[in-house]
C-alpha cells in the first residue's frame, strides 16, 4: 500500500515537472518545425520502503531520488549538472521495495527489466541482496548501478560489465574507522566488534581486524559477536562486551538494531567503560541527539552529512532537502544522489561522444568505466572493480551533544583521502589489508 | 564468575520476554486449537500503540512511573480492539473448519496487519526509551543489569502465578480446562463454548501486545519487528507443548538460558542453539515437554 501511495504521488510530482519542462518546448513548436520528443529515460529505484531498513535508509534514499529527478528533469540542479534528464531524456523513475528476501528482489529485478523495459536500475541497500542480483544484471545486460550496498565482495570475486557502484565499499569505512581510533587510542591493548551476522557485517567486522592487525599488530580481539540481523534485543551481547576489558567496541549496525543497541548499551554503562565506533552512526545521532554519549565515534560512509565540505552543490543538496522533507540528509541520501549524478554524467558522456544523440546502454557502460564525477560530498573515482567500483575521500569524527543548542554535533572530523583508505586498482581489500595497506597515501 | 552472573541473567531477562509473549500464543492454540500467527500482529501493534502513548505521556512531562501504567493501557487496549475484531468478524466464521485453513488465515491476516501498521504509524521506527533508559541500573558482581530488565522477569514471574491460579482456583479456568480436554463434552454440559473462545481469544490478544508494549521501551520500534518474534514464539512452544503454559514457561527458559550460554561461550552457534535445542526436544518428545500424547478419537 505504501508503496503504491508512494509511486502514485511520485507519478504526480514527475508529470508536474515533465509539464514544466513541456510548456516552453511547446511554446516553442509553434514557431519552429516540430523536433522528434525524447522519448524518456525509465529508471528502476529499488529501495526499502518498508521494513526496518525503511526510516532510516529508505525513506532517505527514496526522498533524495525524488528531489534528484525532479531536479534534473527541470534542469535545475547546479553546475556541472545543469542540462536537463539523461542527455535530454526525461528520467522516468519506478519505485520498487526492497522489503523481502534476496530471491523475491531478484524477481523484482527481472520485472522491472524485462516486464518494465526498465533502461536502468538504481538499487539496493542490502549487500545481500546486491550480491544475488549482480550475476542476474549481467545475465540481462542491464544496467545496474548499486547506490548503497557496502560488501567489498561485488566486483572482487568476478569482472562485472554492466554493475557500477558509485558509493564506495566497506573496506573504506573499516580502514578509516581503524585510523581513527588508533589516534585516539594509540596504545589500545584489545578491542570488540559487535555486528549484525550477514555480509555486511561480517565483511566490516572482518576488513576491521585486518587494517587494526596491520596498524597496531599487538592490539588483540576481545569479543566478537555476530547477532542476527533485526535482533532488536542485545542484553546478552551487552553483557558479554562488559566482561571484556576491551577500551573500543566496533560496531557496523544500522537501522533499528542501530538505535536499539545504543540505548540499551547506554542504559548498562557500557560507553562509560569503552568507546564505541560506528561505522554507519550518522544515521542514528539526530534520531537520539543526547542518547549517544559524547566520544562516541561515528562514520557516515563517506564524508556526508554534518562532515561534508561545504561546496555549492553539497549546498544545494541540503537546500532543497530540507526545504522538501524538513529534515537533514544522512549518508543515504547522499549515496543515491551520488549514484544518479554518476549516472547521468556516464550518459551525458556518452552522448556527447556521439554528438548528442541518446546513446545505447553499451555505450552508457563504456563512458561509466572509469569515469571521474562530483558528488554533492566528494570527488567519485570509479577507479578500483575495473572501473566499476567508486572510491572517495571519507571522514570520521566525535559525538557530541551540544546541550546549549540542543543539537547533535560531530567534532574533532578526520578526513582521509581516497588512496589512504582504499586498496589499489590491483589489488582485492582483503589481499591489500593482508599485505599491510601498501601504496597507501594519507598525506 | 561475572560470565556465569551474565549468563543466568541475561537467559531469565530473555526468558521472561519470550514468556510474555509465547503465553498467549499456546492459550489460544490450547483451548481454540488456532495456531494464530496474527499473534505476531498483536505484538507489533502492542509495540507501536506503547511507544505512541509513551511519547504522549512524556511529551508533557508526567512523572515517569505513570509511563508503565501508559504501557499496560495502551496494551490492554489495542489488544482488546484487534482481538475483538478478528474474533468477531473472522475466527467465529471458521470455528470447527480444518486447521489448515484457520492457519492461513491468521497467516494471511498477520500479512495484512503488517500494512494496515504502515498506514496507521508510516514507515519511521519510533523510539520510547524513556521508561527503559529512566529505570536506571544496579551492579551484580560487577556486571551493570538493568532495572527494567529485571522488573520484566518479576512481571513474568508473577504472570506465570497469576495464569496458573486463575486456571486452576476460579470458575472461568475451570471451564477453560474443561474445553481444553474435551470441546464437545463441556458444551454437551452447558459450557458456553463461543463465550470461552471469545474470551481467551481476548486475552491471549491482550497477552500479545503486552509482550510488544513491554519491548518498545528497549528497541526502535519499526515495521516488520512481529516476523521476527513469531518465529521465536513458536520454538518456545514448540519445545514447551502446544497450549501448555507450564510448557510456555519452561520452553522460554530453556530457550532464554541456552541462547546466553552461546552468545557468552560460543557466539557463533547463538542462532543455532536455539533451533537446535528445539529440534532435540521434538525428536524425543514430538508433542513437547508438557503436552499429552493425544489419544485418537473413534
């Protein structure tokens, strides 16, 4: 049902903006011979809607295409975005759910390409579910760029042709979370992870282990717990951190299990005896403001949100978000209008390159490889996966809740660049972490 | 020491959650033989309505201990509404159908539950720690429990009284236990057997959403959260014996206690444990702990 009021008031909003852009074309028609109309660009959205996933991720993510269409489609995003659609085609976007189990979503893919004619697909904030849905874009020749999903595993394990993902992975998010406590904790003796039991999580905590391993080799693992994913209930785990002496406890969670370990990790004292670090935080600190203790050590994936620079197109971003949705854009939102800016600049590319005429999806994939575009947060190079995997500049920094304001902050922001936080071009996360992070270059 | 101290603790503070909410889940398959999967909904809708009227209360800055009392009423309340409804309007259509098809039907109105929550509340968790993070916390050997978490094992505790006593000391159990034996013979005797089904259906709803008001205060209380706990509820009584509430107690300790053993011990296996000790139970005693073998009807 949500999902139908949702497409249905999306149908409105999208015919709003084509009847915008329409009016001055026809305008225009009457004193000029009738051009052939761009027929639009369709454009599948795959995110949760419902579910668990849907408020913190989803609903972002949903909210942040709709303003990017709507935008673009009215030309009216900044510099170096300005001309309308995908090279002129208006998007035409599709909203699917995420909700459901990885076969279900692999269905829906195949819907949405081969019933739909689906010209693209933009989805998924499950790394499982963009591990099951990978083989079957390429079996279909269908573009696919995934704007979410962290496992480092997508383009490692196979060449992948028409999968792009403009987000970097979760070896970034790890290595720089590993930087970062080390310089708060340069002598940390031991450590805990707590992280939810799929790949995800099993990948943070594991490219965790490693990039301590390689920056402070005598630093050992206390606990390492892997819950369920949507547990909700984490006393025992809780109890089993505080019977470490660990002074640092990892953690990748999000969604509600994000917010619910927090509060009940606090209501135990167990921030008072170690500091906790999570990767995917700024998704929770303006939902519990003073329920996080200050020290806290938050990660948005990049460097979004409160830790984004302040350029012309991040302010933009954040006007119209704000302005549309009165609430702040976290790092989801940030991933997918990252994901529909490397889209369209691919697109606009390749168009280009064949002197302005829509180009086909094999010639999309070719500019796409490789390309280099700006983010409303940071510069994207798909410069790892054989160019179809992003990297970025990523940022780190410290809860704290400023009682005056009654506002949730971040201080004491790290930013690492791209090739200090990301295995080369060569190289696979886990053999580059193994190796010690050689080539790596902080300064 | 403090691992054995987490271990006991955090199995009786999972044990009394399970408990609260297998309980009405075996009432209603013992005296209705309804395998009800809409009690997944009661719980979720338990869970929305207290984290709804906690933030009410507290937007206006009562005292906190009325906030339990806003839990239990919220609870009291919505599972009376939906327990009514679907008693009313579906389950007494389909008294006395297979079982089969009355499952299906729960399953099919826990589905469309789970959207009608989406209309009512939208799709953003909700959060209402204040009577879970106002409770405070007290030490044990070391290890900081949670006062509410604890208060949860005292109310599971004097639950497991109260349903035991009102079984066995008062009229209405007394028919109860009469309908559990034997439904045609105690409507053969002038039982009013709709009137009982209507009645436990009520209370095992109200049973239901109480377990989901009683987490809302630890959790983000988001779609979807009522898949997860039915799944568990049915291990509980699965391993218990279908519609025995010693059987819902038992299996929730056994649960509760195994599922701490393994997340302190061997955290790997914590899942596994679960469906592990149910399988084991399953292939010695099929029909669980504390269920009669049932003789077959001629």
């Amino acid at each position: 049902m949500q999902g139908t009021s949702i497409r249905a008031c999306l149908a409105r909003k999208v015919s709003a903006a084509l009847l915008f852009t329409a009016l001055p074309i026809a305008a225009v028609a009457q004193t000029t011979p009738a051009a052939p109309a761009v027929p639009p660009v369709k454009l599948g959205i795959v995110t949760f809607l419902t579910g668990p996933a849907a408020g913190p991720f989803g609903i972002p993510g949903r909210n942040s295409a709709e303003i990017m269409i709507e935008m673009l489609n009215a030309g009216k995003v900044p510099a170096p975005y300005a001309t309308p659609g995908l090279a002129g085609a208006p998007i035409l976007p599709k909203f699917v759910d995420e909700a459901g189990s990885s076969a279900n979503q692999v269905t829906e893919f195949r819907n949405l390409v081969q019933r739909d004619g689906m010209n693209a697909v933009v989805g998924y904030i499950s790394s499982g579910n963009c591990l099951a849905v990978a083989p079957v874009a390429e079996e279909l020749k269908a573009l696919t760029v995934f704007w979410d999903c962290g496992t480092p595993r997508i383009f490692e394990e196979k060449p992948l042709k028409y999968v792009f993902r403009a987000t970097p992975h979760a070896t970034m998010d790890n290595v720089a979370a590993a930087r970062y406590v080390l310089k708060k904790f340069p002598d940390l003796a031991s450590f805990s992870g707590i992280n939810q039991n799929y790949a995800w999580g099993q990948d943070s905590w594991r490219d965790f282990v490693a990039a301590m391993k390689a920056l402070a080799p005598k630093a050992t693992v206390d606990k390492e717990l892997l819950p369920k994913l949507f547990a909700g209930e984490f006393g025992a785990e809780i109890s089993a951190l505080l019977t470490t002496n660990s002074k640092v406890v990892h953690s990748s969670f999000w969604n509600g299990d994000l917010e619910s370990f927090i509060v009940q990790n606090g209501a135990r004292g167990l921030p008072a005896r170690s500091t906790m670090v999570y990767t995917a935080g700024e998704t929770a600190m303006f939902r519990l403001g003073a329920k996080i203790p200050d020290g806290t050590i938050i990660g948005a994936r990049g460097p979004h949100g409160v830790m984004a620079p302040d350029t012309p197109l991040n302010k933009w971003f954040r006007g119209v978000y704000e302005d549309r949705f009165a609430t702040s854009p976290t790092y989801p939102a940030y991933h997918m209008a990252q994901s529909i800016l490397g889209l369209k600049s691919a697109w606009d590319k390749a168009a280009a390159a064949k002197g302005g005429q829509q180009p086909s999806i094999d010639e999309v994939v070719k500019a796409f490889e490789g390309l280099e575009f700006e983010g409303p947060s940071a510069k994207i190079r798909m410069a790892i996966g054989n160019g179809h995997q992003g990297i970025a500049d990523i940022a780190y920094g410290s809860f704290r809740f400023n009682k005056a304001e009654g506002k949730a902050e971040i201080v004491d922001i790290v930013r690492y660049p791209a090739e200090c936080v990301n295995p080369p071009a060569n190289m696979t996360s886990t053999a580059w972490l193994e190796a010690g992070m050689p080539g790596a270059k902080c300064n | 020491m403090i691992t054995v101290i987490a271990i006991v603790t955090d199995g009786l503070v999972y044990a009394a959650w399970l408990f609260v909410v297998a309980i009405g889940l075996t009432l209603i398959f013992g005296v209705m033989k309804i395998l009800n999967v809409a009690h997944g909904a009661f719980y979720a809708f338990g869970a929305y309505a207290a984290a709804t009227a906690i933030g009410l209360y507290f937007d206006r800055g009562w005292p906190v201990v009325g906030g339990y009392l806003a839990i239990a009423t919220a609870a009291i309340a919505i599972g009376l509404v939906m327990g009514y409804i679907l008693e009313r309007v579906f389950l007494r259509r389909v008294y006395g159908r297979d079982e089969v098809v009355v499952v299906l039907i729960t399953y099919a109105l826990f589905l469309i539950l789970e959207d009608v929550l989406i209309l009512i509340w939208g799709t953003d968790g909700r959060s209402a720690y204040q009577p879970y993070t106002e409770a405070g916390s007290f030490t044990v050997g070391g290890l900081p429990l949670s006062v509410y978490d604890i208060g949860l094992v005292g109310f599971a505790g004097l639950l497991a009284i109260a349903s035991s006593l009102a079984i066995k000391r008062t009229t209405f159990g007394r028919l109860l236990t009469a309908v559990i034996y034997d439904r045609e013979t105690a409507a053969a005797f002038g039982v009013n057997v709709t009137r009982v089904y209507t009645v436990t259906f009520l209370v095992g709803a109200v049973l239901g959403a109480l377990g989901g008001a009683l987490t809302a205060p630890k959790i983000s209380v988001t779609p979807g959260l009522g898949v997860e706990v039915i799944v568990l509820a049915f291990a509980v009584v699965a391993i218990g014996g279908m519609g025995s509430m010693e059987g819902a107690l038992v299996g929730a300790l056994i649960v509760g206690l195994f599922r701490a053993g393994a997340v302190h011990l061997i955290p790997q296996l914590e899942l596994f444990s679960i469906y592990a000790v149910m399988a084991l139970v399953l292939v010695f005693r099929p029909q669980g702990l504390f269920s009669r073998a049932q003789p077959r009807k001629i």
